[in-house]
C-alpha cells in the first residue's frame, strides 16, 4: 500500500466527520433565522445543499436524517427553536423533509467528489439549483391540499424567500466550486 493511500477505515473516519460536522452545523443555525410570516428566512437549507454538493448525497442525506431525529425528539433545533413530531407536519416541517430529498437529489446529480475532478460549473448550478427547488416540494403538496384558494393566498407570500433562495443559490455554486476538491483530496 502506498503511504499516501489512506485506509477504508481512515476513509470512515473522515466521511463519519463530514456527518458530525454537517449535523453540528444544522443544529447549531435552528436559532439563526429572520422572524417572517408565513415561514422564516433561515440558512439551513443553504447547508444541506452546499453540503450535499461539496461531500455527496449519502453524508449529507445522513447528517439532515440526524438532524431531524434530534428536532423530531424535542431538541430546538428548527428554525426559531421549533421542534417536536407534531412540527415536520406542519407546512414549515415539511420544508424540512424537503432538506433530506434535496441532499438526495443533489448527491445523487454530483456524486462524491473524485480526486481530480474537474466539476463544471453548469453542473454545480443545476444541482444546487435542484436542491433549492425540491425543498419547496412537499409544502407545495401540502399548500394544495388546502385548496386552490389557500395556494392562491400563499404563493404570493413565497415570492420573497425565492428571491433569497435563489441568491443562496448564486452564493452556493462557488463555494461547491472551491470546496468540493478539497473534500476530494481529503475524503479519497
């Protein structure tokens, strides 16, 4: 074995970090959000979409697997301290359940990164992109299963956090940029 080949189990480890770590972080920003009607503006899905980029899907879909267990059983972890079962049934817990889809969707468009990749840009975009759209899935299907009316009422609420989604997204796609080949080099 070459000295710089690192071993499966070292490889574990540093993937079993990456979980930890992305957890930690989404945990740790529940508190940080802007106080908003209907939703908060928070950054948790701007973690789970970088992260699913920069590490892959299987960490990542882990890591917000992680994080929901720890809001579904009571830490106040959610955006504003929210948390409990009764929450992820709520319009704003399904946007929750939309950050585990999106780190599928986005790990399974980038993959894990590959030492030496060289990842276009037009690729980061679409998945990032993807990642930011499919967090809007499940609220949406429960936004119309109240009715065409109550759609009708909320969509133009939305519009402002599109806005700022989609700018998290213009900020995402470079960071994935700079540090999906560092994660390469150190999860490879």
């Amino acid at each position: 074995m070459d000295e710089n080949e690192l071993t499966k189990n070292e490889l574990n480890k540093r993937r079993s970090i990456c979980v930890i770590a992305t957890t930690i972080l989404l945990c740790a920003t529940g508190t940080i959000s802007l106080k908003a009607e209907p939703l908060p503006f928070v950054i948790q899905n701007m973690i789970v979409v970088l992260a699913a980029a920069v590490f892959g899907g299987v960490q990542t879909s882990g890591a917000v697997g992680l994080f929901l267990l720890a809001g579904a059983f009571g830490l106040p972890v959610f955006a504003g301290g929210a948390r409990g079962m009764a929450h992820l049934s709520t319009i704003r817990g399904n946007f929750l359940l939309g950050y585990f889809v999106a780190a599928l969707v986005v790990g399974f468009m980038m993959k894990a990164p590959e030492e030496n990749e060289k990842t276009p840009v037009s690729k980061i975009a679409s998945a990032c992109a993807a990642g930011y759209a499919v967090i809007y899935v499940f609220p949406l299907i429960k936004i119309l299963d109240g009715g065409v009316q109550m759609f009708a009422e909320l969509m133009p609420q939305l519009v402002p956090y599109f806005i700022a989604d989609l700018i998290k997204c213009l900020i995402t796609v470079p960071l994935v940029a700079v540090l999906r080949p560092i994660a390469a080099q150190k999860l490879n």
